[in-house]
C-alpha cells in the first residue's frame, strides 16, 4: 500500500520551482535561528553578549528583501495559491519584523541584567516571528495552523522565562493553556470548513459557500463561529481574554510587549485571512458577530481597566479595549471590504507604534521603581521628566487625542463605521465613542499619578540611567506616533489596499 | 428531501452512532448480569492498588527524573525524521538533486538541534 503510494507520488513529481524572491525574508529569519543555535552550541557561555545582536541584525537583514519585494511590487503566489506575497503580506511582514527588533532592544539589558537564559530567549523570539511572517502569506487551512502554532509555542515558553517567579510560571502555564484551548476550538472550526469548502485553499473554500447559499446550512455557521472563536483567544477578545492580564502582568515586560503588539497583530492577520478570503461571502452571519465582539471587548476591557492598580495589567485591560476597537471594521466588512481592512491595518501599524512605545518607558521606569504600581510611579515628574514626558504622550496616543496616531486610528475606524451607513455601524460608532471617553479616565490617571503626586515615601528621587537600547526604541516609536498623526500619508499610502482582490 | 451530500455526510455519522451506542448497550449489559449473579465480598485488599501482586508502598505522588523525558525528546525527534526519510529513500533517483540537497537540508537541521543538546551536556547521564 505504501509501496504504491510512494511509487505514485515519485511518479508524479517534479522539482517545484520556487519563487526564493518571495520566500527571502522567511529564509533570512530561518538563517538566524541556525546561526544562533549554532553559536550557541559552539561558544556557550561566551556566546551571551552577541545574542541580541545576531537576532537585531538578522531581523534588520530581513527587512532588505521586504523593500526589493515592495519595490518590485505584484502580487506573488506560490504553492498553487497556499502561499501569497501580496502588499498587504509585505506591509504586515514589516510591522512584525519591526516590532520584532524593537522587542530586542528592549530585551538585551533586561534579559542580561536578570540573568535568564539568553540565546534560547532570542531563538524562540525569532522563531515566532517567523510563524508572524508565515502567515501574513498563509492562504491556507493548513499553512495558517501551522503558522499560528510556530507563533504560539515558543511565546508560551517566553511567558514563563522568569523561572524564579512563580507569577512568570502563572503567566505561562495559563496562557499555555487557554491558547491549546483556543488551538482546539479552531482546529474543529477548521475541519468543519475544510467539511463545508472540501479544500483547504482559502479562496477555494470561499467559492464552495457561495454556492452553498444562505439558507439550511447550518454548519457553515458553526464553522465560522469555531474559527472566529479560535483566533479571538489569540486576540484576547472578550469573552475570550481571561489569560491576557494574568499572562502580561507575569511575563517579562519586553515579552509583554510582544505579545501585545506582534502575537495581537499576528491575530488579527489570521482573522483577515479567513474572514476576507473565505467567510467574505456570508456577512448576515459575520458582521453580528464582531459587532457583539467589538462591544464586549471594548466595553468590559475599559471598565476593568478603570479599577487597576498597576500599570502594566492596565495596559493589558487597555489591549483589550483596543482590540475591540480593531474589532470593528469586521462589523461592516460587507459595505466595503478595502476601506474596512484599510482601517484595520493602519489600527494595527499605529497600535505597534504607540503601545510598544508606552511599553518601552514602563519598563525605563521600573527599573528605577522596581515595580509596575501606579502608586509607585509618583512624582515621577520631578526626577525623571524626560520619561514621564514620554510616556504621557504615548498613553495621550492611546487616548486618541489629535494630533497623534492614536488618533487618526480612531478616526478611520470611525469613518469605515459611520460610511457603511448600517445600524450596526451607526449603534457601534456610538458605543465606541463612549469607550473612548472612558479610556481617557484610566489613561491620565497614570498622567496624574506622575505629573502631581508627590514621590512615595522611601524612593530617593534619584534617577537612573536608561540602557541607549531603551532610549533608541522610546525614539523611533515617539517619531512614529508623531509622524502617523501629523502625516497619516504616511501609514495610509501603505495601507492602501482597494486593489486586492478578495474572495471567492 | 432530495439527497445533498451534507445530508450524506450525516447519515454517516448516524451510523457511526447507532453502533457506537449499540457499543455501549453491549458492555453495560454484561456488566449488569454479572453484577446480579456474581457474590459480593468487600475486603481491604481488593481496594489496594495492583503491583502485580506486591503490596504498594510509598505515596501515590512520585517525580520522576526530567532526564528520561529530554531522551524521549531527542528519539522522537529522529523517530520522526525516519518516517520522512523511508519513503524518501525508496525513490530517491526520481527527486533527482533537488530532493537530496532538501533532504541533506531537512537531516542537517536536526542535526544542528542534536549538536545543541549535547553541548548543552543533555547527552551525559549524570
């Protein structure tokens, strides 16, 4: 039987010809993780100080045949459409590279400095991104799984790199489980579709349920509601968020960050693909969906994130807030599908900027105060303005208040909304703007807390030097903050995605 | 109703149910009878867990060594290699050069993780 099987396959075979243009900046990546693990094994120990530095050039290398990509521009599809390079894959490859390097820099003092394991925490970073990367061109059941796994597992063992801290093992073993949970979930979500679609191409099963229509198929439902579930986890969309306090508040702050921004991001992505290539035709049953998504995430992440005490549990409830927001141009994706994926996108690029940012001064900050408490970040103000300056324009950002990116995110998510000119749009703008104004108490209580408030009792107000890593990546996300909200060219130039073509 | 394939594809799953249940009517009945013609003694004994006939000691809660799950590891890892390699090797001349330089590739990286675990000392029985 296997005999005949193999015989048959060997018969058939020819050497595929593979695009390597397309595949460039995966193989890069895939060459840093060979080179890390190989000076590791070769140097050991001595190896230490040139991890971080393998994994930043590696990432920087990667972003080289990104630009040749975009230069050349097209659309790429290999493996009979499995995989596709497309601007939308090359603007999100981008954005995980990116926030990628600027997680390195934010790691090398703190890893160093704590004395965790050191090539292993960069090998398993770099080997998540490449999972990101994966499946910014994943056009298929399979290849988004096996995408989504390669992201997952080694965040997983980043979550819990503290090892010491049993908060860092709570952080790690809880978002080790909900996310095999949600693996689970999707994985039936995946086979009902591939039972619907009888493909496991995208674009192919799309094809297969507009045909089947839209009435007296019930499963259709089921699967799309079993995905959309699966990657909601990923997402940390309520009611799905239950692990993403816990998880930020245990886990090493830089990989806090990465999983906020490129482990979220990578989400959404995956949310883009089935959505956009498969679920497209059936928005009687998506857009309800994501409305209630939307509300709930936004609604419940604001108010719980009005009681928190700590700063990076209220940058997690706020996360969870933003993805609501993330969350909404799924409701109206049927008006019109570019501009909503349009205002997706630039949410995306301009959440990296502004929450790695606000991430990069808490983790200036407690290196000083030794803790993330609000209590503790006091007249922060007198001894350290230049922080304090930064980090209350980033949380400014997150607010949305003009003229920073935060703001021109919010504002494109309003316009798809209000254009689809649908009561789910029309009632889900409402709601947001309410959210948004609740946001704005959490945010500038942090403010306060470092504008006004007097030091804490037994803090020398003494500042402490931050690593030029730090100050670098506090430099670049402040520009792009800035730059996003005073030039929103120049995200939306990227972003522009009215020519792809979506669907079945 | 006009027969789709989904209704098709149900039924078979109707099938699958009707013998699974049937499956379990089975069991549960011969568990029944012998409950009823069987005699009933209870002894402390017979609520002793079963060492092929040694009575247990010590608690239930043992650790075991991590050692033996790091070896189970490195096996499954060139288990796995074995079962792309066979049929790979039953038809090597038919993938030409393309297939050995991914194949040297595919054994190459595996090795790079076995190099890592034994300068790691993961090899040494210690």
């Amino acid at each position: 039987m296997l005999a005949t099987l193999t015989q048959a396959a060997a018969d058939s075979f020819q050497s595929p010809s593979i695009d390597w243009h397309a595949f460039a900046p995966e193989l890069v990546l895939i060459a840093t993780i060979v080179i890390l693990v190989l000076v590791d094994a070769v140097k050991l120990e001595r190896a230490r100080p040139l991890m971080p530095a393998i994994a930043g050039i590696g990432l920087l290398v990667a972003i080289i045949p990104l630009a040749t990509l975009a230069a050349e521009g097209g659309t790429r599809s290999l493996f009979e459409g499995s995989y596709v390079v497309d601007s939308m894959s090359l603007v999100l490859k981008a954005l995980f590279i990116v926030s990628a390097y600027i997680v390195v820099l934010l790691s090398t003092n703190y890893v160093a400095e704590g004395d965790y394991w050191e090539s292993e925490y960069y090998t398993l970073l770099i080997a998540s991104v490449l999972g990101m990367t994966v499946m910014a061109s994943s056009r298929d059941l399979v290849g988004i799984f096996v995408a989504l796994e390669l992201l997952s597992i080694p965040a997983y063992m980043l979550a819990a790199w503290r090892k010491g801290d049993p908060r860092s093992n709570e952080a790690g073993m809880k978002y080790y489980l909900m996310g095999v949970f949600a693996s689970a979930i999707l994985l039936y979500g995946f086979s009902l579709t591939y039972g619907v679609g009888g493909s496991t191409r995208l674009t192919e099963i799309g094809r297969s349920i507009q045909e089947w229509g839209t009435d007296g198929v019930p499963v259709v439902t089921l699967a799309l509601l079993f995905t959309i579930i699966g990657f909601a986890f990923k997402v940390s969309a309520v009611p799905f968020h239950m692990w993403a306090p816990d998880t930020y508040e245990g886990a090493p702050t830089p990989v806090t960050a990465f999983l906020a921004v490129a482990s979220k991001a990578a989400g959404f992505v995956a949310l883009i693909q089935v959505v956009y290539y498969c679920f497209i035709v059936r928005p009687d049953i998506i857009e309800p969906v994501f409305w209630v998504l939307s509300v709930a995430s936004m609604t419940v992440g604001n108010l719980i994130a009005l009681r928190q005490t700590n700063v990076v549990r209220m940058l997690a409830y706020s996360g969870i807030a933003q993805a609501g927001f993330m969350l909404a141009p799924f409701a109206v994706v049927a008006s019109d599908p570019s501009a909503s994926l349009t205002a997706l996108v630039t949410y995306l690029v301009i959440y990296a900027a502004m929450n790695l940012g606000a991430f990069a001064c808490v983790i200036a900050i407690s290196r000083k105060t030794r803790s993330a408490e609000m209590d503790s970040f006091g007249g922060l103000f007198t001894y350290m303005p230049g922080l304090t300056a930064a980090l209350t324009l980033f949380l400014a950002s997150l607010m949305g208040i003009p003229p920073l990116g935060g703001w021109f995110a919010k504002f494109g998510v309003f316009a798809v909304l209000v254009n689809a000119d649908t009561g789910l749009g029309w009632s889900l703008a409402i709601i947001m703007a309410v959210n948004t104004v609740i946001a704005a108490y959490y945010y500038l209580r942090v403010a306060r807390s470092m504008w006004f408030d007097d030091v804490p009792e037994g803090v020398d107000a003494v500042p402490v030097r931050t690593p030029a890593g730090i100050t670098i990546s506090i430099a670049v996300t402040m520009g792009l903050t800035v730059l996003f909200g005073v030039l929103p060219a120049a995200v939306t130039n990227l972003t522009d995605f009215s020519s792809v073509a979506f669907g079945g | 109703m006009a027969s789709s394939p989904l209704s098709d594809f149900l039924r078979s799953y109707l099938t699958a149910a009707i013998f699974g249940s049937l499956g379990f009517i089975l069991v549960g009945l011969l568990l029944f009878l012998s409950y009823l013609v069987r005699p009933n003694r209870h002894q402390a004994q017979k609520y002793l867990s079963y060492e092929s006939g040694v009575d247990p000691v010590g608690s239930l809660w043992s650790q075991s060594q991590i050692r033996y799950y790091i070896f189970a590891l490195l096996f499954v890892m060139f288990d796995v290699e074995a079962v792309f390699i066979f049929p790979w090797a039953t038809r090597v001349e038919a993938y030409g050069v393309f297939g050995l330089v991914e194949m040297f590739v595919f054994i190459g990286v595996l090795l790079l993780g076995l190099v890592y675990a034994w300068r790691k000392g993961v090899l040494k029985w210690a």
